[in-house]
C-alpha cells in the first residue's frame, strides 16, 4: 500500500497543498514549527479518523476557518485501480454548515459513508511519534486508545461495537446524571429500573470488545516481547498482560452468553453505587494494558531508556499485526523519531521497515540521509522536501 498524492485544505497552517509524493521514502525537513508533522498528522487522520496529537478535531482547523479536508490518492495491493479516501471536519459554525453543529464525514473515492466504521480498512498507517511514550508513562485512557485505533484498522466490526457501547453507556449514565440533577438524592427502584434498560444492549457490545481487546493483547505480548528482547540484547524481557473486569478464565473458554450474563449480573448489583458515584464504574471503559519488564512496572520502575524500548516494541508490535491481518505493509509514518532513539533503537526500527512506504519528519536532512543510506536498499529513492512555513518545496538528492 502507498500513497501518491496529499491534499489538504485549511488542515493546521495549510490552506491549500496538493503534493505528489514517492512511492519508498518521503523526507520532509526543516526548521521546528514550520509544518512537517502536520502533513503526517493529516496522514493519519486518514487512517483513524482522528489525530494523535490532540482529541478536538477543531484544532486541526486553518485559524479564521470552519472546516479541513483530508484527501489522499492511494493505491494498495488488493486492488487493479487507484482509489482515494477523504476525511472532511465541520465545526458546524460556517455559513455553509447546515445543520450548525460539528460534523466529521470520511470518503472513499470521493463517495462518502454513512457511517465511519465503514471506512476502517480501506487504508493503513503506523506512526511512531514522541508522543509514544506515553503508552507507557501516561494513565489507561492512552493505552485503551493504542488497542482501540489498532483493532479498528484490522477489524472494522470492532469499531461499530465500540461506538454501540460508547452509546449504551452515555445512555445509563445520563439517567443517573439526570436523576440527579432533579433532585433526587435517594436512589429509588425506579431509577434503577431505567439504568437496568441499557444492561443487556451494554453487555452484548462489551462482550465482544472485551474478547477481541484480550486475543489482540496476547498477539501485542508475544510481538513486543521479540522486539523488545533484540533491542535490549535479550538482557529484558517485556510482558503485556490485558486487565479487564472479567475473570481471566472466563476469557480463556469464551462463552458469549455467559459473558454477557455475567456482565448483566454486574451492573444490576452495581446501580446503586453507580447512582451515587455518579457515573458508571465497571465495564470495558475502565480497561488496561498492563506492561513490566521481568515482573517489574514499566511506569514506576523503568528507566527513561527501557520506557522508550518498551513504547518502541509495542509499535513495531502494531506493526508486526497490521502486516499479518492486512497482507500488506502500511504506510509507515516516522515523526521525528530518530533525535528521540539511540542507534540501537534506530537500527531496530529500520530494520523492520520491509518494503513500506516511509515518510520521516527531521531538522537535519543530512543526518537522515547517512542513517537511511547505512541502513535501507533504498535510500537512492528518498524523495526530500523542504518545509518552510507552510510552503513543501521538492529538492534533489544529493
């Protein structure tokens, strides 16, 4: 899979850019805040409908404007043709906006879907970003987020559950919140009855995420441990272990039924204590990944070093499943990684890079240029561009 051309409008400090990139290695250098993530960026809002920098896709938006638009002209494996995907974002406050509020609308071959989680699958991107390390540093939301956009890509069903549950479980909670806020400091039969509504809807979503989270998270393990046992010379061996509120051996054996019964069971038990907690406690919304080294917490106990091995093997993980489910090598998106890892690291990371199409964010085009002519078959192919405010300016290589 590779791209061939990007086009943004009004996307961060892009009013307009339409760029035709290489098929192997795409460098784009220059000064800091000149605009060189944000063309990755728009790259992976491509393939999770989201950025990795920030939750609000207002921010994303030209300063003065309403609406960015995404679009990329691809080509993958599967197919005999060239197609392309779009994502547009409306704040909802333009003059051309009619229904006034923020909407998001993604787009294959310039035909847009009713729904997003329609659109997983078409095309797919690994980024490996600073930001990474805070799958290790950072609290469960990072974490459930990492699992979240992984298993959306491969696994497009897993995305509409998601967002079933997500729904259910806003549903439950304004009933509290709701309950609340008229007044009513006692919880009552009544009440509890409401919330019990959205149980079995809740539980069969939440089954399935559940499953599909702990089988992707055994996968994570057994990848992330090679990788990280090869960067830290076999020296360390890296665990993930999934934590969620079901019993592990229910997980083992899988029955779905039993599953959702149990989970039924759970928040029947748990109304009350939700009502006056305000919100609900148990489910998947709360799960983890959980990583130590040789039995050890990364968060607590590791190194600045074994930290950025860790979030590095976890991501050549996501990597490693993203090849075996697709066939296929994703766009790979290298953000100003190399001043971030040591040479150990580094060769790891380029040594997994296959026959993907890369595209890497730098200050020191040279730099780049030696790591890659050392490391990678194809360094003759790099194609360089110069980002200067705003302005992508194609340059031979030397």
């Amino acid at each position: 899979m590779f791209i061939r051309s990007i086009e943004l409008q009004n996307f961060r400090n892009y009013r307009r850019l339409d760029l035709m990139v290489g098929p192997s290695v795409n460098v784009f250098y220059g000064e800091n805040a000149q605009g060189k993530t944000n063309i990755l960026e728009s790259i992976y809002v491509c393939t999770s409908t989201h950025s990795h920098r920030t939750a609000k896709d207002a921010e994303m938006i030209l300063h003065g404007e309403h609406a960015y638009k995404v679009k990329l002209e691809i080509t993958s494996s599967f197919h005999a043709y060239d197609e392309s995907v779009s994502v547009m974002y409306e704040d909802g406050s333009g003059s051309s906006s009619s229904s006034k509020r923020a909407k998001k609308t993604v787009f294959h071959d310039d035909v847009p879907f009713e729904k997003i989680s329609e659109y997983f699958g078409i095309f797919n991107a690994v980024i490996f970003a600073p930001e990474d390390l805070m799958l290790i540093k950072e609290g469960p939301s990072i974490r459930r987020k990492y699992i979240n956009v992984l298993l959306s890509q491969v696994k497009p069903s897993y995305y509409h559950e998601l967002s079933n549950f997500v729904r259910y479980l806003m549903s439950r909670n304004r009933i509290i919140k709701n309950a609340r806020t008229s007044g009513n400091k006692v919880f009552t039969d009544k009440i509890g009855e409401e919330m019990s509504i959205w149980h079995e809807p809740m539980a069969r979503s939440a089954a399935k995420i559940i499953h599909d989270r702990y089988l992707f998270s055994l996968r994570i393990d057994k990848f992330a441990k090679v990788h990280h046992e090869k960067i830290s010379h076999g020296r360390e061996s890296l665990y993930v272990k999934y934590k969620t509120c079901i019993p592990v051996n229910m997980l083992e054996k899988f029955d779905e039924e039993e599953l959702v019964k149990y989970l039924i069971s759970k928040w029947d038990h748990s109304s009350e204590d939700d009502f006056y907690r305000g919100g609900t406690e148990y489910g998947p919304q709360r799960d983890d990944l959980q990583m130590s080294l040789d039995g050890d917490g990364l968060r607590m106990f590791a190194s600045q070093g074994q930290q950025r091995s860790a979030a590095l093997s976890m991501k050549l993980a996501e990597l490693d499943i993203m090849r075996e489910e697709m066939n296929d090598s994703p766009v790979l998106l290298l953000d100003d990684v190399f001043g971030e890892l040591d040479a150990q690291r580094r060769k790891c990371l380029l040594s997994e890079i296959g026959d993907a199409q890369i595209f890497i964010t730098c200050t020191d085009k040279s730099f780049i240029e030696q790591e890659l002519a050392d490391s990678l078959e194809k360094a003759s192919k790099i194609a360089f561009f110069e980002v200067v405010s705003g302005d992508v300016i194609r340059r031979e290589n030397n």
